[in-house]
C-alpha cells in the first residue's frame, strides 16, 4: 500500500464496503441484464472522489472501466446481430464480453480481499 494516502478509519471502512457492494451488484447484473450493474457503476462513480489516492480508489477505477467496456462489447454484438452474417459473431462476441467481466470481477475481488490496488 506505499505510496497511497491513508484515509481516516470511519471513511476507508464506509469506501470498503462500497466498493464491495459494487463488486456484489456488477456480478448479479452479469445475470440480471446489467440493471444492478448500473446503480453499482454510478455509486463507483460518486464515490471514486472520495477514495482519491488510496488504494480503493484504484478499485473504483478498476469496476468503473469493468462496467463500461463491457456495456461497448455487448452494444457492438447488438449491431452484429441485427446482420444476418454476423449472429455467430454477435454470440461469440457476448459470451467473450461475460467471461472478460467475470474475470474482472474475480481479479479485482481478490486484489479487494487482500487490501492490495490494482494496477489500472
């Protein structure tokens, strides 16, 4: 945790479990068409000021940029599926677009868990 700032004790436990709600709420929208995904996004997104210079804001970063390449791999697959030739693209597309989330979300969970930033 060098060379991040040390927040006062009530703030970084309130960031904390913020940003585990949002880890929570973004892996349920995985399975719910992204609708808690995106209270979690705009809470990262309120809150990520709040974590400046601490190894949480890093997290907020990390959830943030989660949410939304993920919201560009599932618009682009909309676009292939409306074309008759790219459905198989558009499928594929989603699954990878899932499974990169995933991914995310279990790198950034773990880093969380172990109080450590993520490089973003």
């Amino acid at each position: 945790m060098s060379g991040h700032i040390v927040l006062p004790e009530q703030t970084e436990r309130t960031l904390n479990h913020l940003v585990l709600a949002v880890y929570i709420l973004i892996a349920i929208s995985l399975f719910t068409a992204l609708a808690t995904g995106i209270v979690g996004v705009l809470i990262a997104h309120l809150k990520r000021d709040e974590a400046r210079g601490s190894w949480l804001e890093s997290h907020f970063t990390w959830l943030i940029q989660t949410f939304w390449y993920s919201i560009v791999g599932y618009a682009v697959a909309i676009v292939l599926f409306f074309t008759i030739i790219g459905i198989p693209f558009a499928a594929i597309l989603c699954a990878a677009t899932w499974i990169w989330s995933l991914y995310r979300l279990v790198v950034g969970y773990v880093s969380f868990n172990q109080a450590k930033a993520l490089a973003v």
